[in-house]
C-alpha cells in the first residue's frame, strides 16, 4: 500500500499534473477538464510510461494520471518504476469498466496506485464527459493535499450532536467497555486504498471467527465481484460480493455490489441482505452509512463498526448512530490510511473507541470476540 501523508502546499502553489495517455484525444480532454480548476496546473503529457519516467525529473509533479494501456510501457510497469523511484509521486490510474480494465485496475492498486477514475464509455457529448470527469478526477486529486485555508474550514465542520464532547482515543489504545453487549457482526467501511487495507486485515480472521462479516468498499459494479474472488483466495472465511437475499452469518464475509446500497434485515431468526439503488448518500452507492444504519436497527449496540481509509466522511453519520446504541467502533489511524477523511471524520466527531494503525484492527477486534 502506497502510504505517503498529505502534501502541504505553500500560499499560492497549485497541484502539479502530469497526463499519461497514449490517446491524444483523452490527454486533451484530461488536460481542458484540470485546467478549469484554479489549484490545478498541467505540468505536462506524455503517450506512454517511458516518456513519462523521462519526465518526472523534469517537471516535478505532485501527481501522475496513468493510463494502463499504452504502447512500449503500459501503466503497469510504468508504476512499478515510479514506485522505486518516484515514491511521492501520486498516482491515480485511468481504466476501463471491462473484465480486462477492473483486473488491472486491482492489480495497479495492489502495485501502490493510490486511486483510479474509470473513462467514460459514451457520455453522448463533449460537455457532459468533461463534467463526469471534472466531478470524478478532481475530488481525488485534491484528496491527497493540503490547500491553503483548507485545514480551518474542516476545523468549523459540524460534528454530531451525540459526540461533541466525547474524549478522543490515544493512538493504538483501545477503550473497551468490558460490560458492553457481544457483538454479532463486524461491519466495515472503506474507500481510497480499500482493497489494500482489506487485503492485509481480513485474511488475519480465522477461520472459526464467530460473526458474519459485512463491508462497503466504494467500487463501481463489476469491480467489487473481482475483489470479492482476489480477496476470497487468501482469507479463511468465504468472501462474496453480496446478492439479494443472502444470509448473513458467521463464516461469510459479504462485500457490497457496485451500485447498489447494501443493507441487513431480519426475518424471524435470520438476517439476510436486502440490495437496493435509492438516492446515494454521501455521494456514494453503495455507501457506509446505508449499511451501517442498517446494522443499527438489526442488532442494536451488539456490533463492532470500522472505518477504513478513505477520501470524504462517510460513515460518520452511520457510526453515530450505531454508537448512540452501545456499538464499538474502530477507526484506522493517519499514519497507516492512504486517506484519512473518513476515518478522520469519525474520530473528530469523537465516535471512535478505538484508533489503530491498520495492524492492531483485526488484534482488537479479536481481543473483543472472545472477551466480550
């Protein structure tokens, strides 16, 4: 996993971006869709990674946007060397929504790619696909800095009523409460460097681990069934993406479909997933707090919730609600998140119990089901 903290930027100083793409028509629409943005400057493009590789040392970007398929260097390769030599420059991939593109898309990421867009197949117009990619690729860019005046806005964000006073947890020291309720599932969120985080936790579950396990990673559809079956080859327990009606229980683990909200209902004795595509939330669907609230009204208090790395804030609202029940809630720490804007959200507002670097996670949470 790509580990590198946000980037201060100086008054005045934009991010620098440099465009990889062997298609001269997506350089230009990528390089018009950034330069609207006032803290954006295009450093520079180049049609394939060697070229790119050359160029770095000349143009010092901050930021690389990479395309997978180019000709004498593909995006692939082209990483690997960045992230042997370039190892502070961001990384954001361009791939297709196809078996092939969410393939190498997983791998780029697994390789230390810190985000990727996928192109738009056919947005009908010039405009409109400069505005999805204005609305997708900007956000990501920018996630990975500090602008100017940006760290006091956050500061004056409204936290949840329930926790503005709550104490915020040291680092790595957990604040259990031996006399909450067992827990009786184990609900994860996560986004930018989601599949890297989930990678390295979820094999750590053994394979007896008493609670059905339930995860949002913001993935686009397709995407999330193959990391379902990469992450189903190196865990214990069972990983599927999630289908209507599937029953939760210990021994699975569910990952939400792209697209779609992922929540858990009960039917008499059991509980099963109930798939929908209403309104997102936070931007996102499938979204953390969808399936968090969910969790919620379900099993009450007996649940361990986790916020991953991620760009943005959700889950805070979903955390705040399964901890206004008794629920535990875990935060991943700063220093070991790709991002740490939902995570940062939620131990902000005061909602974690616990925060930890992505190694202690699965520890803690083991600590717990079998001491709760």
């Amino acid at each position: 996993m790509a580990i590198v903290n946000k980037k201060m930027l100086p008054k005045g100083a934009r991010i620098r971006v440099l465009v990889v793409d062997d298609s001269v028509v997506i350089r230009r629409l990528v390089t018009h869709a950034l330069e609207q943005e006032p803290t954006l400057e295009v450093v520079g493009t180049a049609s394939n990674g060697a070229i790119a590789l050359q160029r770095i040392p000349q143009l010092n970007p901050d930021v690389l946007t990479l395309d997978i398929e180019m000709p004498e260097m593909d995006g692939l390769e082209t990483l690997r060397h960045i992230r042997q030599d370039f190892s502070q420059v961001r990384v954001i991939m361009f791939s297709t929504l196809t078996e092939r593109g969410g393939l190498a898309t997983l791998e780029a990421l697994t390789l230390g790619a810190d985000d990727y867009v996928t192109k738009a197949s056919n947005e009908g117009s010039l405009d409109r696909s400069m505005a999805k990619l204005r609305e997708e690729l900007i956000p990501k860019i920018k996630q990975f800095f500090h602008l100017p005046g940006q760290c006091l806005a956050a500061s004056s964000a409204k936290e949840p009523d329930a926790a503005k006073h709550a104490p915020t947890p040291s680092v790595g020291t957990p604040h259990f409460n031996p006399a909450w309720e067992r827990p009786k599932v184990l609900a994860i969120g996560v986004s930018t460097g989601g599949p890297n985080a989930l990678g390295a936790i979820l094999p750590e579950l053994p394979r007896n681990f008493p609670l059905p396990v339930v995860v949002v990673q913001h993935m686009p559809p397709m995407f999330t069934r193959m990391l379902a079956e990469r992450l189903d080859a190196s865990c214990a327990l069972s990983v599927r993406e999630a289908t209507e009606g599937a029953s939760v229980e210990p021994g699975k683990i569910l990952i939400a479909p792209g697209d779609f909200h992922m929540k858990v209902i009960r039917f008499r004795d059991s509980v099963s997933v109930r798939l929908d595509q209403s309104t997102p939330l936070n931007s996102c669907r499938p979204a953390v707090d969808a399936l968090f609230a969910s969790v919620s009204e379900v099993y009450g208090g007996a649940a361990i919730g986790v916020i991953l790395t991620g760009m943005g804030q959700d889950g805070l609202r979903g955390s705040e609600i399964l901890k206004a029940q008794g629920a535990r809630i875990i935060a991943q720490d700063e220093a070991s998140c790709v991002v740490w804007g939902m995570p940062g959200a939620v131990v902000n507002a005061g909602l974690a119990d616990s925060v930890a670097p992505l190694d202690q996670i699965i520890p803690q949470i083991l600590r717990i089901t079998s001491c709760a």
